[in-house]
C-alpha cells in the first residue's frame, strides 16, 4: 500500500506583538502560545519584550499606558488574509475593542513581513507600511535577524539608525 503524502509550503513571517492595556506582559505571553496553536502556523523564535512610550495618530502620548512590544518569527502555510483573519481573532479574544486609530489596546499584531511578498488592499499591507518607522519593531526584529531587511524598504539596521530609538529593555522571562 502507497501512502500519499501532502507537501506543506511554509513562508517565513515577522509578526509584531503589542499592548498597554491589562496585564501586557501575559497578554503577549497568550498570544504567542494562541498564535502557535494556529493550524498552519510554527513559530521559530520571540524576541525580548521591549517598553515604549504609547503612539497616538497625533505623536507620542506620555499620558497613555506605556506599550510592551515584541517580535515573532514564525511560518505559515496559511494565505496572508486567512493569517491576518486569525490573529484577529487572537486580539479579540483577549479584549481587543477597535474604536479608535491608533486607540490604547490590550493586543495588537501586525505582519510586518511574509517571505518577500507585497500586498496592499483595503484590508492588508504587507510589508507593514509604518515598520520602517518604529523602534519598538526594528529593536526586538534586530535581536532576533542582526541581518533582517524590510522588503523594498532596506535594511532594519539602517533603518534603526534614522529614527529615534524610544525602545527599552522590559524584564520579563522569554515569551517562547
């Protein structure tokens, strides 16, 4: 008897994890573990998780709870809408209320990149079309790829060096 196999293509992905509101630290902890439990889905690596100061649509909001920020390298098989489909899912079931742009929020996760891909519609932009401009992006990425590269973009370690770098060590245990 011949058992057929089916061959799974993976693509590798960055995903960014946020939030300043709840317990941030756990909230980031679930939704690494969610994210994992993805069908499709293998992450490989978690940065450290970093501090950063809350980020309005009008600038930098002192007055706002403080993000905690960390990066993922993962793998999937899943098409980047059915991916992005489920991560919503993952910041709704941790409380996540989508009123307003740029509002305070127990989870966010963003694709900052999928492979070498580029998507840009109503619903997804890949890469992330801010990831050039946010340290609380780049400084986790460059711990984990000392090499990682924004498609079309440049280089994260370039980029860094052109922004303010507002990211601070946060002490926690590894995420994964």
């Amino acid at each position: 008897m011949i058992r057929q196999q089916r061959l799974r293509v993976e693509l590798p992905l960055v995903l960014a994890l946020g939030s300043n509101l709840g317990d941030r630290e756990s909230t980031l902890r679930d939704a690494v573990h969610a994210i994992s439990r993805i069908n499709g889905v293998s992450v490989d690596a978690a940065s450290s998780i970093v501090q950063t100061p809350a980020l309005k649509v009008f600038g930098v909001d002192h007055s706002a709870p403080a993000y905690l920020n960390a990066i993922l390298l993962a793998r999937s098989a899943l098409e980047p809408h059915a991916l992005l489909t489920q991560l919503q899912r993952i910041e709704t079931e941790q409380g996540r209320v989508r009123e307003e742009r740029w509002g305070d929020r127990t989870l966010d996760i963003d694709i900052v990149t999928f492979a070498h891909l580029l998507v840009d519609d109503e619903l997804l932009s890949i890469p992330h079309p801010r990831a050039a401009e946010r340290a609380f992006v780049l400084v986790p990425w460059l711990q984990l790829d000392p090499d990682a590269s924004l498609p079309g973009v440049g280089r994260a370690a370039d980029l860094l060096a052109g922004i303010e770098n507002d990211a601070t060590e946060f002490e926690a245990e590894p995420l994964w």
